[in-house]
C-alpha cells in the first residue's frame, strides 16, 4: 500500500514537471497579447488532451475487440471438433479450457483497464481544465470583452 502511494507520489511530481501549455504559447513573451489568444491555447491543449487520451481508449479497446474474437475463435473451434472420438475429445476440452480461461484473464484485465481510462480521462481533462483556467499565463481569457 505504501509502495503504491509513493509510485501515485512520483507520478504526481512529474506531471507536476511538465508544462501541459508550453507547445501552444506561440507568443512573444510566451504570453497571449489578447482573450482571443489565450482561449485558443487553452482550448488547443485541451484539444490535444482530449486526441491523447481517445486514441488511448483507442487502442485498450482495439485490444479488448482482438482478445473477443480469439475467444469466439476459440468457441468455433471447439464446437467444430466436439464429436471427434474420446481421447482427442478430453485433449480438446483440456485446451479449450486452458485457452478459454487465458483469454477471458485477459478480456478480465482490459475491461478494467479501459473502465479505468474512461474514469481517469475525466478526472484528467477537469484537472487540466482548472489548471488553464488558474494559469498566470493565460490570464486574459478572463478578461470581459
């Protein structure tokens, strides 16, 4: 427990590190000269955000959609070769189960993983919301017109 709350720590720190709205302060200065520019760099990273972790979500599912028709692969073939005499029936069954419970394990692990995305991919793009919106350095989005 304790493992996993410096490695959530060190996680933190290094974000913490990272300036999420350098690649779009094209400025002088680095600092917009108007509210229009501001909202541009902040509505373009979080854009990019939003592209990043939809193409992660991407991805886990195109996983999760590659293990479901190993499984139906799986299934087929097992119903293909049911009525096959005893021996290479029991040896049919035994693989049929060691496949099916490796892929289901698997099916198992991405189906939290992108549960876990969608929940983290939230809480991801509100933080970086509240982070822009208190940005020194996009202080004049809040300017009125």
């Amino acid at each position: 427990m304790a493992k996993e709350q410096d490695e959530r720590e060190d996680e933190d720190n290094v974000r913490a590190e990272i300036d999420y709205l350098a690649p779009y302060l094209n400025f002088p200065n680095g600092i917009p000269q108007n509210r229009q520019n501001a909202i541009t760099a902040r509505n373009d990273c979080l854009q990019a955000l939003k592209e990043r972790l939809l193409e992660r979500a991407t991805i886990i599912q195109e996983h999760l959609d590659r293990e479901q028709a190993a499984l139906k692969s799986n299934n087929d073939k097992y119903n293909k070769h049911k009525s096959e005499d005893q021996e290479k029936k029991k040896e049919a069954d035994d693989e049929f189960k060691r496949t099916s419970e490796e892929i289901m394990f698997r099916l198992s692990i991405l189906e939290n993983r992108l549960k876990r995305h969608g929940d983290m991919a939230v809480e991801q793009y509100n933080e970086l919301k509240n982070k822009l919106k208190n940005d020194p350095r996009l202080a004049r989005q809040n300017e009125k017109k």
